[in-house]
C-alpha cells in the first residue's frame, strides 16, 4: 500500500476531516450541556485476611493466590443480587415513608394510591427480613419491581454505577458509588457495606455452629467407641489372669537368663571337679587306697551322710529360687562336712601314709563339691524348663494384648484429633468476624466533570471514524490516480500528466498570457505541463506530422486535450490542423463550429483550410454516428491525408473512444503516431483491457499516455 498516496488523499478529504468532527463535537456539546452533576461516595472494609494484628488463633502464611482468591470470593459476593435486593429495599423504603427522599417520584410511582404505597412497604419490609427476592412470576411482586426500576433502584441500575475492588494488595476492600445526588451515594455505599457485612457473618456463624454441632456429635461416638475398646481389653486381662504382661515376661526372662548362667557355671563346676578327683586317684597306689578306706570307714559314712542332707538343701535351695534361709542352712551342714573331714585327718596323723594327707583332704572336699555341682544342675534344668513354659504361656496373650493396644491407640489419636478440631472451632466461633467497615462514606463535593472530556472525546473519535472510513475505501479503491500506477496497470509508458485549472472554463489564449503574479486558477502549472508533453510528443513524431488522440471510454477529456495541444504547437509558430474525427460525438465542431467539414474534403466537395502561422486550421465533421471508410475508400483517405502534411507542420485528429466499435481503429491505422487519454481516478476493467492489449499491439505506432486531471 502507498502511504504517501493515501496521506495526499486525506489531504484532499480535509474539509470532510475537519467538518464531520466539528459537527460532532457541536452535537455532543448541545447533549452533555445539560447532563447532571456525579457525586462519588467511598467507604473501606478491613477483612483481616492479611492483617496480622487480626490473627487471634495462628499466623496467616497463605500463599498471594491462595489470598487474591479470597478477596475475589467476597468481591463477587458483595455483588450478590441478594444483598443488593436488600439495598434496594432500603432505598425505596427511604422515598416512600422519608420526607426528603432521594429522587422524585417516578411517572409510576405517582399513579400509586396511598393503600398500594402502604401495601408496597409492608411487601418490601418483609423480603427486606426474610432475605428473599421479589419473585417476578407473581404479578403482584413483579409490578413492586417495576417501581422499583422506575426509580432506578434495582441491582442492575446499582451495579452499573458500583465498583468494589482491593486496595492493592492491603487487607482492604474499597466500596464506591457514584450518582447525581451525594447523599444517595453516600447513603448507598454505607447500606451496601451494612448488608454485606450483616450477611457475611451469619453465614460464617451459620457454618460455624454446623461445624461444632458435627464435631461434638463426632467426638462422643469416637469417645464411646475408644471405651468399648478399653473394656474389651480390661476384660480380657481379668478373664486370663493377667497382671502386667510386659512385667511379667521381664521378671520371666531375667530368671531364665540368671538360671542359664548358674547352669552355665555349674556345668563348668562338675567338669573341673570330676577332672581333678580322677587326677588325684591316679597319684595313690592301690594298696594305700585299700589302707586308708579301711581306716576311714566309720567317718566316710559320717560324711556320706551329711553329703546327703547337704544335697536336699541345696534342691530347696534352688527350687527356692535361691531363698536365703536355705543358704544359711546349707553353710551349717558343709562346715559340719569340713569338721568331719578335718577330724579324719588328725585322727590318721601318724600314719605312713601322711605324706599324702592333703591330697585326701582335697578330695574329700572335691568329692562334695562335685557332689553339690550335679544335684545343683539337674534342680536348675528342672527350674529352666518351669520358666520357658510359663514364658511361652505368656505369648498368645500378648498377641491378644498387642491388637487390643493398637485399637485402642487409633480410636484414642482419632478422638484427640476430633477434640483438637473441636476445641480449635468452638474457640474460633467465639470471636467476631473480623470484617468490619473502618471508613464510613460522607456525602461529598461533585466529581470533576467528564462533559469535556467526552466532547474531546466526541471529536477525536469521529476523526479516527472518517479516517478508518477513508482508509477502507482507500484500500478498496483500484482506481489509477497516479502515473506509476498507470504504467504497472497497462505495461505501457506515460508521456506526461494534465492537471485540472480551477474555474468553469479556461482561456486558451488568455492563459498563455498570465503571468505568474496574477495566477488564480493554476493555469501556470497546466501550461508548463502542456509544454511538457508538447515536447515529448515531439520527440515521438520525430519527422511524422499525424497524431492520433484516444481513449479508452469517452469523457476522458481529450477533446480538451486535442484542442490545448493544438493551440501549444501553433504557439511555436507551426502550423496546425485539428481534425474532429469522431464521428459519433462531434465535440470539436460542437465547440468551434468550424467552416470545413472532414466529409466534404475526403470526397471533394469541400477545401482544405489554409495554412496559416498563429492560426489553427479545422476540419469539423457532421456527425450521425457514420465511418471513415464510409467517406472515401482507404486510397483517397491515405492522399488526402498526404497534401494535408504537405501544407502543415503537424496534424492532430481526436478519434472516437475504442470503446466506440471500431472507428477510432480505423484513424490508428492512417496516423505516424497514437497519443492515450486517461482521466485519473478510472478504473481499468475487463472491457477496457482489451483495448489496452489492442494499444500495446500498435508498437512504436503508440506513443503512450496522457493521465488528464491529475491531482497533485
């Protein structure tokens, strides 16, 4: 798209430019002369939400979305219709039984009777209590709310002129209303902020009780089930006789492990003592054994015997676990058993045999010790298989045990869950809701008036209006108005441009005498361009003189041409001819009314003008729509034409439009060469292109051509 063409054509647009937004501007100021006063009234509502110091119960660490979408839920709900019904309650209470009422009455309120206004408020007052909306399928509520619309009361004429946003990103939420009257809006922003309030806390008290009712009704069926299972547990510990199981299976396994380690010693005992009697029986001979067990008799049985009575003890001993009555017991028998065989040794103190005195004695000694460590083991394997019965007795218990314990312990993580949640909400529904308005609206002074700023507004708007308007055209526009498009459209050159002059008519004569100082109408730059293409006309005729104007419709103006570029070269001092050959419209001999006619020259009944230097010859034509070759044949047209260049310098014929059948065809084929007319601003369409093909296949025959009315 060429810009710098669409900018030329606004600017030859401007006085429509500047005349449709001055018009505009002029309305919308006779419109908004008498437009009203607003008046904007304010309030704020602190929600606590991000507040610290309104954290009672925890600390607020929510995330920024998690927060915005708070404050968007009670954004929204403020804009609930059932809290702006309740507004409007409100305001047509106010006019109906206020003597100061906020804006006169409407045409249908006025045609109310005084039983249908106490009607009305008794109908208000009560969905003003209940909370509930005028049901519009009830003809008696419907015509309430047509009252109430008729004063622009309802939530649509309230929500058109109320915004409710957040602060920025503070704990605040700002109401405002804007209206002609600043106790309305004032009155307005306070009841709006009342009843939302009003209607935020009871539900939040409302969901509050639900939620202590559920979990107090929660907490005693988790508290009665966690006793069931208490009870079962304490009634299988009395059923099966069980203490402290874990105590039990404590005290059982630190007996078995001390039984085991007395076994252990005992086993070590009666290995040591059977090795060292066996020893000490090999160092005697057997003569002397016989000796000493013969002499030694009466006391072997004395020990023997005490041996017995120290083995019963230590059975009660360890059957006693190891109670200390039996040990004193035990010591009193062995020191007896030591007595007996310390008196065996002073009795056989000269016997030859003394030398070997002590290895007796420990014997005697290893003999009981050996005696004590067998009986000791066998009572302590008896008592270690006491132990592990009664052990692996405790085992099925404890199973039983274990599943009732882990029973018991979710039910209780369960109820100590539920009471947390419960002592949590019944304190949090013990506190006030913490919103609560902190900024009541006042009445205030008129807001800045928006009449100029819509006039302003009125005006630029119109501008962009007429420009997208003339852009659309613009662009939908595929007329030539410019010489390069001319040349890309039809492939062939453009010899120069002719603007328009200024004025119903021009001068010929006149206007190759003004001068540049009493130029008016432009006709200095139509001169200069006609000269231009005088000169390139002259360049393409070289040493021919015929010069053939055409068009592709008729109307182009070259007619205007034929006579202007005449009148260019007899100003050269040539000398000219101008033939009108369009038969079909004879506007050169319309306009000059000249004394020679083409028709009676071709066939002889007529003269040929004269040759002259400043004077133009003419050869007029009479019309009726007839062809060149009609006249004459093509031989006596081609000498006929031949004396005409013999007695002018140049010959210039306007021929009939190519749309016009084939007479202007038959002038191109006679001429040295053809000059176009193109009027600026047509369009090239199918039927003309053909004749632009028919053009191009002239050659060098056409020169090219002429863009006439031409707006710079």
């Amino acid at each position: 798209m060429n810009v710098a063409k669409f900018f030329k054509a606004l600017y030859r647009r401007r006085l429509l430019l500047m005349g449709i937004p001055a018009v505009t501007i002029i309305i919308t100021y006779f419109l908004v002369r008498s437009m009203p006063d607003e008046y904007s009234s304010k309030s704020r509502i602190a929600t606590g939400i991000v507040d610290q110091s309104q954290q009672v119960l925890n600390k607020n660490d929510a995330q920024e979305s998690k927060i915005s979408q708070e404050f968007s839920n009670l954004t929204q709900m403020m804009l609930l219709n059932k809290i702006l019904d309740q507004v409007s309650y409100q305001l047509i209470l106010h006019d109906l039984t206020d003597k100061k009422p906020f804006r006169p009455p409407s045409k249908l309120l006025r045609t109310l009777s005084p039983e249908a206004k106490k009607h009305a408020i008794e109908v208000y007052k009560k969905h003003y209590k209940d909370r509930t909306e005028l049901s519009l399928w009830i003809p008696d509520e419907k015509g309430l709310y047509s009252v109430i619309q008729s004063m622009k009361y309802d939530r649509e004429a309230i929500t058109a002129k109320l915004t409710v946003y957040r602060v920025n990103n503070s704990d605040f939420i700002d109401d405002e209303f804007t209206t002609d009257n600043a106790e309305l809006a004032a009155f307005v922003v306070n009841t709006h902020c009342r009843e939302f309030i009003t209607y935020y806390t009871s539900i939040v008290k409302e969901n509050q009780m639900k939620a202590v009712n559920f979990l107090d009704r929660l907490l005693k069926e988790k508290y009665a089930a966690m006793n069931v299972k208490i009870n079962d547990l304490k009634n299988y510990k009395i059923q099966n006789h069980v203490l402290n199981l874990s105590e039990m299976a404590k005290s059982l396994y630190g007996q078995m492990a001390d039984f085991e380690t007395r076994r252990s010693v005992t086993e070590k005992d009666v290995l040591s003592y059977s090795a060292a009697l066996k020893d000490i029986d090999d160092r005697f001979d057997p003569n002397d054994r016989r000796y000493l067990e013969s002499s030694m008799v009466k006391i072997n049985q004395d020990i023997i015997e005490e041996k017995q009575q120290l083995s019963i003890l230590n059975d009660q001993y360890v059957s006693s676990n190891f109670d200390e009555k039996y040990k004193h017991k035990i010591d009193s028998v062995r020191a007896i058993v030591n007595g007996k065989v310390a008196a065996s040794s002073d009795k056989y103190i000269t016997n030859p045999m003394s030398t070997k005195q002590e290895l007796v004695t420990q014997k005697l000694m290893m003999e009981i010790s050996l005696t004590l460590a067998k009986n000791s083991l066998g009572a302590i394997t008896k008592e270690l298989e006491r132990l592990n019965s009664k052990f692996n007795g405790l085992v099925p218990h404890e199973a039983v045990i274990q599943s009732f314990e882990n029973a018991i312990d979710v039910a209780s993580r369960e109820y100590l869950e539920i009471l947390d949640k419960f002592n949590e909400t019944s304190m949090t529904s013990s506190f006030s809701v913490q919103l609560r308005q902190i900024q009541e609206a006042m009445p205030g002074g008129p807001a800045p008036s928006k009449k100029m700023i819509l006039i302003i507004l009125s005006g630029i708007l119109s501008f962009v209006f007429c420009v997208l308007i003339l852009f659309i055209l613009f662009y939908l526009d595929k007329s030539l108005t410019e010489p390069k498009e001319l040349v890309m459209k039809t492939n062939l050159p453009v010899l120069g441009v002719l603007g328009k002059v200024k004025g119903a008519g021009v001068d010929l004569k006149q206007m190759w005498q003004t001068a540049e100082e009493n130029d008016t109408k432009g006709v200095l730059n139509f001169r200069n361009e006609l000269r231009s293409i005088r000169f390139e006309v002259d360049q393409e005729l070289g040493n021919g003189k015929i010069l053939t104007l055409t068009s592709l419709k008729e109307g182009e103006g070259k007619t205007f041409l034929s006579i202007s570029l005449a009148y260019a070269y007899a100003m050269t001092e040539k000398k000219v001819l101008l033939i009108d050959g369009n038969f079909a419209n004879p506007s050169i001999t319309a306009i000059v009314n000249p004394v020679h006619y083409l028709e009676d020259y071709l066939t002889g009944k007529g003269t040929a003008p004269i040759a002259t230097q400043h004077v133009i010859g003419l050869l007029g034509n009479r019309g009726g729509g007839t062809a060149l070759v009609e006249i004459a044949g093509k031989g006596t047209i081609q000498q006929k034409l031949a004396e005409l260049k013999r007695s002018f310098d140049i010959i210039i014929i306007e021929t009939a439009a190519l749309s016009g059948q084939d007479r202007s065809k038959e002038w191109l084929q006679l001429t040295d060469k053809a000059l176009g007319v193109f009027e600026a601003g047509k369009v090239v369409t199918e039927e003309k292109a053909l004749s632009v093909e028919y053009l191009a296949g002239l050659g060098t025959t056409f020169t090219g051509w002429i863009l006439n009315k031409f707006v710079r």
